[in-house]
C-alpha cells in the first residue's frame, strides 16, 4: 500500500469536525479525588440514560483501616449495591432514565478522615435521536483506494478504545500507588515512633540499672566518734 495514498485517506477521513465527535463520543471517563471527613457520608449523582452503562471504581487511598462503606441506588432509589468497611471496589449496572447516587459512609469512624478516589465509566450516552454523521459523504474517489475506509476507520476505533482503556487502567494504577505509598509513609512514622520509645525505654532502664548497682557497693556504715 501506497504511503501518500494512505496518508490521503486518513485525512480525508478526519476532515470533519462533526464526524470526530459522532465516533468518539460514546464513551466518557471520568475522576475525582476527595477527602471524607470522620463521622461524615458524601453523595454523589449522575444522570444516566436508558441502555447505557455505568461503572464505578473507586479505591481508599489514605485513613487509618483504608476502609469505608459504599452504596449504590437506582433513580427509583433501590439499592443496588451495598458494601461494609471495604477499600475497593468495582461495580458496573445497566442504566435507565434518571440520576444514579453512590454514597461513601465514614460515620464508623470518630476520629478517623478518609482520602478516597472514584472513576465513572459510562457507554453509550449518545443523546436519543442522534444519528451518526455519514462521514462517507466527506470523503471523494474511494474507488481509486486501495484499501478501504471501512477498514481504516475501524483500525482507527479500534487504536482509540486501547488507549481509552489504557489511560483508564493508567488512572487507576496511580490511585493503587498513592494508597501504597501512604500505607508505607504511614508505617514508616510508626516504626519511628516504637524506635524512639525502645531506646528511651532502654535508656531509662540503663539508668535505673546503673543506679541499683552503684547502690549496692555504697558503704552504708557511719564512722563512730
């Protein structure tokens, strides 16, 4: 296949604007990072539509037990989906009309704040009644290619889903890491801190030691006049 040839028909395929955003607009991701406080419950909501698809991730990054209770309810307000004291979790629900809430509980925790991460994956949110644009009629003299567009727009699709999923994946490595590395952070100012009572513990015992000693060859007797 011809370089110059190919080169023309990829850009002939991405002329349009209207076309870019009737390919890859059916899918969207999206992030938050949050802290929740001791003896509090956050909610959240997303207006989903009927058909689609709606997948939460969310992962506790930060807080003593790295725990929290998560709940999912549909718009009707039945629930989905109820968890109890957990780190992580992945949920994915078959959407209809309406505003889906997912709550994360901290009220098991007096004193206790939680930093907590979440994603949204959502398919299929196209509006109704949208139809995909014909990018063919952007395109001219397909019957000189070679290879078809067909072809080449689904290559295209197809890079385009690996790197959504790449970046999803990326996203949630990083909120994986950031809990480790709080998790160590945090035992490493606990080793410190048994460090420094065992050696005051040890000094203190060393003194008292030292001092009974001293204390037993002390001569105790008192010289008569």
């Amino acid at each position: 296949m011809d370089v110059a040839r190919m080169l023309l028909c990829l850009f002939s395929v991405l002329v349009s604007e209207k076309f870019l955003v009737a390919a890859f607009s059916q899918s969207l991701v999206s992030d938050f990072t949050f802290t929740l406080p001791a003896g509090r419950k956050e909610c959240f909501f997303q207006t989903m539509k009927k058909d689609a698809s709606l997948e939460i991730e969310y992962q506790v990054l930060d807080g003593a037990g790295l725990d929290v209770d998560f709940s999912l309810s549909s718009p009707t307000g039945h629930v989905l989906y109820s968890e109890h004291r957990k780190s992580d979790g992945v949920y994915t629900v078959e959407t209809e009309d309406g505003d889906y809430m997912f709550c994360f509980d901290n009220s098991f925790s007096a004193v206790s704040e939680k930093i907590i991460f979440f994603e949204l994956l959502m398919d299929n949110m196209e509006q109704e009644g949208e139809e995909p644009e014909d990018w063919k009629e952007y395109v001219h003299g397909t019957d000189m290619l070679d290879m078809k567009l067909e072809d080449i727009m689904d290559t295209i699709n197809s890079v385009k889903a690996r790197l959504g999923k790449s970046l999803q994946i990326q996203t949630v490595l990083k909120a994986f890491e950031a809990r480790d590395r709080n998790l160590q952070e945090s035992n490493y100012d606990r080793v410190n801190m048994w460090s420094m009572t065992n050696m005051l513990v040890m000094m203190l015992v060393t003194g008292v030691q030292v001092y009974l000693i001293r204390a037993l060859f002390e001569d105790k007797r008192h010289a008569r006049t």
